[in-house]
C-alpha cells in the first residue's frame, strides 16, 4: 500500500486567498466543473467518468417505462378510444375485457394473468372452455360502484351467462359489478373460485318492482317467469369446482342467488341478498337422488331480505353449517333442505317468513315451516344428526301453505 508522507503534503498544501486549499500539481475542480485538459477516471478501470455517465444516460432512455409489459398483469380501459395497438400494458391497455380474454386466456395458454379493469363500462358476454384445466386468472375491478361489466346495455331476456369459465384452476372475480344476463358467473369445472366484493343485479330478471316485493298474485308472477322480462338464470351459478369462497358481495333484483351446486367445500360470508324471485343462498344439486350436491360448507353472517322464496335452500349434499344468517321477509320457509345430512343451523334469525303459498315464478313453493327438512334418499348414517337448530329466533311466522290449504 502507498505511503502518505504527512510532512510533505504539510509542506505542499496552500490556503489560497479565499481560504481554499490548493494542492500543486492537480487539476482543480471549479464549479463542478474540470478545466480544460484535465478528467476524472475511476482507479479500478481507469474509464473516464463522463463517458460512463453518458452510457449510462442513453441506456435509461432507451427504456420506455410506460409500454412496460408485465408479463402476469393484462391492463383494459374502456374510456380509450384513441387509436393504438392494444397489448394490455398499462400504456396501450385493451380497450374491451373480450378482447383482453381471448388473447390471455388461449387454450394453450398456461401463465397466470391477472385483468385489471379502469373504471368503465365493459359490454358483452364473454365464455371460455379449454380442453383442460392448466391456467388460473383473476379479474380486478377499481370498484363495484365505477366498474361495471354488463351482458348488454340493458337486461335482454336471449343474452347469455355474463361470464362463462370451464375448465379452469383458480378464478377470482373482485371490487366490480356484474348485471344485464342469464347467469352473472357461471364457472364449471374448476379448481378453486373466488368472489369478493361484487355486485349482482338484474341477472335473470329485469328487475320490475312489483313482481319483486311479494305484492303480486300466484298467476301473474307465473305470467312474469313465462315473460321475455326473466331468463333461467340468476346471481351466480359455481357447478363441479373443489372450493369455493364468497365473500362481502351483494345480489338484488335477479331471479336466483348465489347457486353453488355439486361443490366439495367453500364459505358463503357477510353476504347480502335483496328482493330475489327464487332462493338467495342455495346449495344445490345436479339431481334428487342424494348422492349428490355441495358439501362442507359454511355459511354466515349473511342476509337474505325480501326473497321470493327460501333463504337458505340446500338439496343433498353432507356436513353443511349455518350460521348467524338472518332471513327477512321471505315468502316461504326461511332454512329448507331435501335429501341432505348433518345440517346445522345454529344462531339464526327469521323475521316475517314463510308468508305465502306460492314463490316468485308463480308456483306453490316450499311453504312449510320456518325449517323445513324433507327427503331422506340416500341419507347414509354418520353417526351424527341429519338436522341440528340450536339457538334461532324465529319472530312473526306465517303459516305458508298451512293457511292457504294447500298442504
């Protein structure tokens, strides 16, 4: 290593006359700037600085960070309409949610994408059926009150599933809205799905006031199901997927709720249903024969307000519990289950229930008690109840089909 001789360099070192220090024999940098002749090198390669400085600076400005593609994120904005080539970067975002889709989500295709929507409107049905399950996705909204993806401008009785999915692994739809359609999300055959924060309306229905507030007769709700004003559809339709998880999302004005048929596990949470012409929270199943239907499931913390029909409605299935769900105004039995096992509906409340003979689609419904348990095909012995209530309120009944006769 170099010596510094302290009594030399003592020796050489000036004050100036404006009290610098003037070391003799090098260059003296005035200014920030290096006078003439003279350059500044790093010892370890001897490259001058501003030539590293001017490398460096023409390499940051070859990169553009705003056409920056993630290769996972797939960005869409319905309120461009300047013209450029769409590749989903948060720059150049798809203009339609279709769009994006159908050059994400291939079959061939493979990488998780993750649609992050602008807030917008995004017209059209969209479904996708690979020939096997080998992607996951999710699509995001800016919220369920500025995102908004409609099956049509307005709600048409021959428009399709919203958003169809088979074939699938892992989906997740959250913060947007989803109206005007049979079905709002219809996957089958999947992995796991994921709903937070979405909301459901005019799904299967058009939404008329009066044939949604329990004012109508048992004929003219039949004449509004048999109108170009419904479709067999309704809030959401999850069929033949491992797991299932809903959470803090809302349903109104549409025929079905949330319809979870023929799934292992899942939780239905702190969900709200409202004016429904057939159930609000329904675990169903492909067929009566009970050995089929959803199972391990948990659902609470939600309300079913002003259904047309039951509450909770549960078809087959084994080990399902409810929970602190409270049912309001609904016109039949509140809890109704055929053909299922080791039911528990345990903290519940029905207030004002059970007070038609008919349902929303002008039918006589299930208008039996505030639980109605019916249907033992199947039901195997596992050592524990078929039926367990414990702890539910159950104010104000009506006498459903009792008081009409038509028992």
């Amino acid at each position: 290593m170099q010596q510094i001789n302290i009594r030399q360099l003592r020796r050489d070192v000036k004050h100036g006359a404006d009290g610098r220090l003037i070391f003799p024999g090098m260059t003296e940098i005035t200014d920030g700037v290096i006078t003439s002749g003279g350059k500044l090198t790093y010892v370890d390669n001897g490259v001058d600085v501003q030539s590293q400085i001017d490398s460096v600076v023409a390499s940051v400005a070859a990169i553009d960070i705003h056409a920056h593609v993630q290769e996972n994120v797939c960005y869409v904005d319905s309120k461009r309409t300047d013209s450029y080539t769409q590749d989903g970067s948060e720059s150049l975002p798809y203009k339609t949610l279709s769009a994006a889709i159908t050059a994400k989500l291939t079959n061939a295709a493979t990488a998780f994408i993750s649609f992050r929507l602008a807030s917008g409107t995004y017209d059209g049905t969209i479904s996708v059926d690979k020939d096997s399950a080998n992607q996951s996705f999710e699509i995001v909204g800016s919220g369920r009150t500025s995102t908004f993806i409609r099956g049509a401008a307005t709600f048409v009785n021959t428009t399709g599933n919203v958003l169809y999915f088979r074939d699938f692994n892992d989906i997740t739809i959250k913060d947007l809205s989803i109206s005007n359609g049979q079905y709002g999300f219809y996957p089958r055959s999947c992995r796991n799905i994921k709903l937070f924060n979405v909301e459901f309306v005019n799904l299967g229905s058009d939404g008329e006031e009066k044939y949604h507030d329990q004012t109508e007769s048992m004929a003219s709700q039949a004449a509004f199901w048999a109108s170009t004003s419904t479709s067999n559809g309704g809030t959401c339709r999850i069929r033949d997927c491992q797991d299932v998880r809903i959470s803090r999302c809302r349903t109104s004005y549409s025929l079905r709720g949330f319809r979870i048929q023929d799934c292992a596990s899942g939780a239905i949470t702190n969900c709200r249903a409202y004016k429904l012409l057939e159930s609000a929270y329904y675990l169903a199943a492909g067929d009566y024969t009970g050995n089929t239907g959803s199972s391990n499931f948990y659902i609470s913390g939600c309300v079913a307000d002003s259904i047309f029909h039951s509450g909770v409605l549960i078809i087959g299935g084994r080990n399902n519990t409810v929970q602190g769900v409270s049912c309001v105004n609904c016109a039949s039995s509140p809890f109704n289950t055929f053909h299922a096992a080791d039911v528990r509906i345990v903290g519940c409340t029905a207030d004002k229930c059970n007070t038609l003979s008919y349902i929303g689609i002008g039918v006589p419904g299930d208008n039996y008690g505030q639980i109605y348990k019916a249907g033992k095909t199947n039901v195997s012995n596992t050592g524990g109840y078929e039926l367990v209530a414990l702890n539910n309120c159950f104010p104000k009944c009506g006498g459903g089909r009792a008081v009409s006769g038509d028992s």
